[in-house]
C-alpha cells in the first residue's frame, strides 16, 4: 500500500533508500497497534485515577497519624 510512495519519490528526486525509509516510516505510523483507543485511554486513565485516591488516602492516615503522634508527645 505504502510502496506506492517509493516510485513517485524516486522519480521527484529522493534515491531509493531514502524512499524506502520514508515508506516505512509511514507504513509504522499508520499501524493501528501503536494507537491508543478510546477503551485504552480509558482504561489507563480510571488506573491513574485509583492510584492517586489511593495515594491521597495513605498520605492522608500519615499525616493524621503524625498529628495525632505531636499531640500525644506534647501532652
């Protein structure tokens, strides 16, 4: 499908390699698998999002702890 980029390329002026590199280049940019889908982008942001509720909660029992360590130790 992209090889027909190679033959108008040669013919404008790039060499062969140059060509070929460039087919390929966007033969691996079309590929589907390197896309991130709508599911996937969802599904890695709801991951993020736990991460950081979980994150906010333990940082918050810390800090609670430690409060209530200060009180204690300066009673």
């Amino acid at each position: 499908m992209f090889d027909s980029l190679v033959r108008p390329s040669t013919v404008a002026g790039i060499d062969r390699g140059h060509a070929d590199a460039i087919a390929d280049a966007v033969r691996q940019a079309a590929d589907p698998g390197d896309h991130v889908t709508t599911d996937r982008f969802t599904a890695g942001l709801a991951a993020l999002e736990l991460r950081l509720i979980k994150w906010i909660i333990g940082t918050g029992v810390a800090v609670t702890g430690a409060v209530v360590g200060l009180i204690r130790l300066l009673d």
